[in-house]
C-alpha cells in the first residue's frame, strides 16, 4: 500500500501534465494553422472555364505587349520627346505597381466576376481611345487603361485559378503561363507588322479587337464566375481590411515572394542588357532581335512540357535548379562574341525561367491564409512591376560607369544568393505522382 499511493499520486500528475502538454500543442497548431494556411484547394469549388479564362488572359496580354511598343513608336511620330517617351511606357507598370496590393484586397472582398470585367473594359477602352484619337493625352489615357486594366484582369484571374486542389492549380497555371508565353511573343510582332504595314492607327484598332473579343469569352463565363464568387465562404470575402505587412511576415510566403522577385528581375535584365551589350559587340538590331526571340521560343517551348515535368520534379526543386541554370548562364554569357553561342545561351536562359511561374503561383496560393489570395497575388505584382521599373534605371547608370559584364555577374551573384538561402524550403502540399 505505501507504494501503490505514491503511484497513484505520480500516475495523476502524469496525466495531468500529459493533458496541459496536449492542450498546449492544439493551441499552437491553431495559431499555425491560422497565420500560414492554404488558400482553399481540396474543399474550393471547381472552376469549370480554366481553359478559356487563359484564352481570355492571352488577349488581353495581347493588347499589353503590343500597346507598350505601339504608344512609344505612336509618341516619337507625334515628335514627342524621348523623356515624354519613357514616361508614357513607365505608366504601364508605375500605376498598377501602386494599385495592385489595393485591388487584390478589394477582389477579395467583393469576388472576381466584376473586377475581372471591369479589368477587360479598361484594357478595351485603352485600345480604341488612340484608335479615334492620336494625340499625347490620348496615349497617356491608354497606357492607364491597359496598365491597370490588365493587372486587374490578371490577379482575378490568378485567383480564381488558384481556388483548385494541389495538381489541378498547377495544371491551370501551366495553362495560363503557356497563354502569357504565346501573347508575350505575338503581341509585339503583330503591333511592329501593324504600324510597317498599316500606320499607328489601325495598329490600336487591330490590338483592340482582341479584348473585344476576351469579353465575348467573358460573357460566357459569366455564370461560371458567379457561381465561383458565390461557392467560396461569406466569412473569406465580408473579412476586414488588414494591413498587407501581415502577409509579409510569413516566413514561407516571404521566403516565396524574394524568389519571385529574383527570377523575374533575371528576365527584366535578360531583356535589358542583352541590347547594350549587343550594341556594345557591334551586333546588328536584326540580330539582337533574334537573340531576344531565342528567349522567348525557350519559354513557349519548356512551357509546353511543364506538366510532365511538374508531376515528377518538386515545385521548389524546380525553382532552385531554374536560379542555379540563370547564375551559370549570366555567368559566360558575356564572355562570348559569337552570334551562335548568345542564341545558345538565350535559349537556355528562357527554359530555366519559363519553367517558374507556376510553380511560384502555385506555392503562393498554398501558403497565403484563406481569403487574402488576390492580396498575395497583387503583393507579387506590385514587386514584378517595381523590378521593371527600377532595374533598367538602375542598370542603365551603373552600366555607363562600370560596363555591361559587371551588370550581368552582380546579377549572377544574386541569383547565387537566392539559391543558398533556399537551400532548405519548405515541403510542398502538391507532392508529385511517382
């Protein structure tokens, strides 16, 4: 008996402990669990117009491409200063940089049908006002327009499209990536064909029939969207307003939004200092263009496979290994003369950074709290829009002090860095099929 009672005793402050160590574990789960989870997948409606929404996104991206090239080429016809120039094209991205994190807020809150809508209205609007007139007000209206009209048409869609289980989002980002690599390409070349051939005029006319016809194919969605804004959780949209540093201080959505920002400002400095340095190794702008267009045929291409790839291969597997390609190939890239060789390396620069995105925007939606994916979405651009803005100004004076090379190992070494401080990420929800 005088060992059964201490026993007793112990067994009861066993359990006691045993019981205060559970409760204490629940409580930090839910705190976890409320700061770091997924936007809705397995439990999320499904979207039945992926496929068209991505067509829909490519028209209008359409309109984007070429309107950048046809308001610039438009302002010098019209004897507008080269400042007057950069400033016009600077508005497409400064003014949906300042908007973005708001407008992601407000899709949020009231659902993707209207903004997504109002995005294509504005996209046409900025098409066919130079279109009837041709003055500098007119183009500074129309880079507004498809300025903020995209990027309102982009993070809804980019949510809606998010709103899946694991495989099935990254199936409809690698829809909508392979869409942005086709309109990225065919939009300048159908603006530059355009205003040869046509005059500046009819270029925004024939820009401005494809968000015309996007709202066609939005019309038909129409029930799809509603039937989308009305499936999610009254609670995710009626939230209140919180202050997007929140976000920021998730370590996983931080760890994914510095990786975004590193590769997409590789792309931004592929695209500006290969004109420098080619000018620099006296290449012709024929040539130059081709280079550019090796690129761009390497993201169209690794994006045509990157489902199979994504059902074998790690989300941020994928990512480490496209930092590490870009690094090596900044690396040489200005080591080399020959034509060959820089269409060589282009090539290989736009497989490695093709074959992101959506893994980017998959992880982003898996670690964004429920009800703030659009916020997360608009975050990102608000960060891709900054890079295009201040890395070729940036660029643009180191280059002159210090030479081209240097713009591309600094790059290099970023690339680097960002590649070691992921060495470790977090695991993936969406495992590959074996």
């Amino acid at each position: 008996m005088r060992l059964k009672l201490p026993a007793t005793a112990a067994g009861r402050r066993h359990r006691s402990t045993l019981s205060e160590d559970t409760a204490r574990m629940t409580a930090v789960n839910a705190v976890s669990a409320s700061h770091s989870s997924p936007s809705p997948s397995a439990n999320a409606p499904e979207f039945s117009g992926a496929g068209l929404l991505c067509v829909v996104a490519m028209l209008n991206h359409v309109a984007l491409t070429g309107g950048r090239i046809t308001v610039s080429l438009t302002a010098l016809q019209l004897g507008l200063s080269t400042f007057v120039v950069g400033g016009l094209v600077a508005v497409f991205a400064v003014i949906p940089m300042l908007m973005s994190v708001r407008a992601g807020q407000w899709i949020d809150r009231v659902g993707v049908r209207r903004p997504v809508t109002l995005g294509n209205g504005l996209v046409v609007t900025g098409t066919v006002l130079p279109f009837a007139f041709q003055t500098q007000w007119a183009l500074l209206v129309a880079a507004c327009s498809i300025g903020v009209g995209f990027m309102l048409h982009q993070v809804s869609t980019q949510d809606v499209l998010g709103h899946a289980e694991p495989q099935r989002r990254l199936r409809n980002f690698s829809w909508l990536s392979l869409a942005m690599a086709g309109s990225g390409f065919s939009g300048p070349l159908i603006a530059g064909l355009a205003i040869d051939h046509l005059g500046s005029r009819m270029a925004f006319g024939i820009l401005a029939l494809g968000p015309l016809v996007a709202l066609a194919g939005l019309r038909r969605l129409q029930p799809a969207l509603r039937a989308m804004d009305h499936a999610i959780e009254p609670t995710e949209r009626q939230a209140r307003r919180r202050p997007v540093a929140e976000l920021l201080k998730l370590p996983p959505l931080r760890r994914i939004l510095m990786v975004n920002t590193i590769l997409s400002g590789a792309w931004d400095t592929h695209l500006f200092v290969v004109p420098l340095f080619g000018v620099a190794i006296g290449l012709s702008a024929t040539t130059i263009g081709s280079i550019l267009a090796a690129f761009a045929l390497g993201t169209f291409l690794i994006r045509l496979v990157l489902p199979f790839i994504q059902t074998r291969v790690r989300s941020w597997t994928l990512i480490r290994t496209a930092m590490g390609i870009t690094a090596a190939d900044f690396l040489i890239y200005p080591l080399f003369a020959e034509v060959t060789t820089l269409i060589g390396l282009s090539f290989i620069l736009g497989l490695a950074l093709g074959c992101c995105q959506p893994s980017i925007l998959s992880l982003l939606h898996q670690h964004t709290p429920h009800g703030r994916a659009a916020e997360a979405v608009g975050l990102r651009m608000a960060f891709i829009n900054a890079s295009q803005v201040s890395l070729p100004l940036t660029f643009g004076a180191l280059g002159a002090v210090i030479g081209i090379a240097p713009l591309f190992w600094a790059y290099a070494l970023a690339l680097g860095a960002g590649g070691w401080a992921n060495r470790h990420p977090p695991q993936d929800v969406e495992t590959p099929a074996p």
